[in-house]
C-alpha cells in the first residue's frame, strides 16, 4: 500500500513539474506578436552639456563667483589615497597655495574625482582642508580650518570647524550655503 501511495505521489509531482501551461503551448511566431515594443530612441544630454533646469534651483542672491579656473594651473599631482579610510573611496591632494579653492573646484572634479568618491583638498598656504563631493549632479564644497598632520589619517581628515560651504552647479555657479 505504501509502494502505491509513493509511486502515485510521485507520478502527480512529475506531471505537475513536467506538465505544459497555458503560456509554453502558445505558437513563437504569436508570442512575437503579442509581446510588440514600440521602440523609441530617447536622446540623453551629454555629461559635458549644462542644464538650464538647474536655475530654476538657484538662489541667485546668493551666487558668489564662478568656479572656472583650470586645477592643473595650480599643480600637476595627481590625488591620493587617504590612510586608514574604511570605504576605499576618499582621496587627498595638497597644495600650498593662496587660491580660492572653490573657484578650481569644477575643474578638480573633471580632472580627478570618481563616482561615489570623497576628496580632500590640504592647503598648507592657507590652512584649510577643503572638502569635495558630487551629489545628485551638483559639487558640495565645505572649507574647514586645518587640523594639525590631518592630512595623515581618516579619523583626523576633515575634522576642523567649518569655515565655508559652497554648492557649485554643472555651469560653474558658486552659491554659498550659509552656516549656522
């Protein structure tokens, strides 16, 4: 009785696994007609190309200058892993210049930065660590006082009080972000 109940379990498992529906039965030449896409070609901006829709965004009162000045006028070094970084995504550079970071920021960005990075910025002439991100196509600047041999550690980069934040739109704008 046993042997029966098992080899009639097993005869309806198979059918039901080895069974046609209704969707393998259909002929492929209907399939293809049933599943027709209308295929439309949709153009997308090129990374290079500036949006205008970002100055519907804009606080134009509070636009401050132009980020567009070339970053490799100021030197050629290329950015470098920060030591004892977790994520594997930040990266430091240092100057000695008495620049305006923020007005070379764009260029940085189209010279050094990755998608998902973090980058700091080490001025000795100033001392300051800038800090460089892109979110949601837009860099976010904050400038914050330099902490002593910062440079040298994740868990020290970055840390002094924040002196200025900027945003910095696709098309160079500078608008700065008032810190409380």
């Amino acid at each position: 009785m046993k042997k029966l109940l098992f080899t009639f379990m097993m005869s309806a498992i198979l059918l039901v696994a080895c069974g046609e529906t209704e969707e393998s039965t259909t002929d492929p030449v209907d399939e293809v007609a049933n599943n027709e896409v209308e295929e439309t070609t949709v153009e997308e901006p090129e990374s290079n190309e500036v949006d205008g829709s970002w100055d519907d965004l804009k606080e134009m009162d509070k636009i401050v200058g132009k980020s567009d000045k070339d970053y490799s006028d100021i030197t050629k070094s290329k950015p470098s892993n920060v030591r004892n970084d977790n994520t594997g995504n930040w990266r430091k550079s240092t100057i000695a210049d008495s620049v305006d970071i923020e007005e070379y920021a764009l260029s940085y960005h189209d010279l050094h930065m990755e998608e998902d990075e973090i980058h700091f910025i080490v001025n000795f002439s100033r001392n300051t660590t800038t800090v460089v991100n892109k979110l949601s196509g837009l860099l976010y600047v904050d400038i914050k006082e330099y902490v002593d041999k910062e440079e040298h550690d994740a868990k020290k980069l970055g840390s002094g009080m924040l002196l200025g934040s900027y945003v910095i739109y696709p098309d160079g704008d500078i608008q700065e972000i008032e810190i409380n």
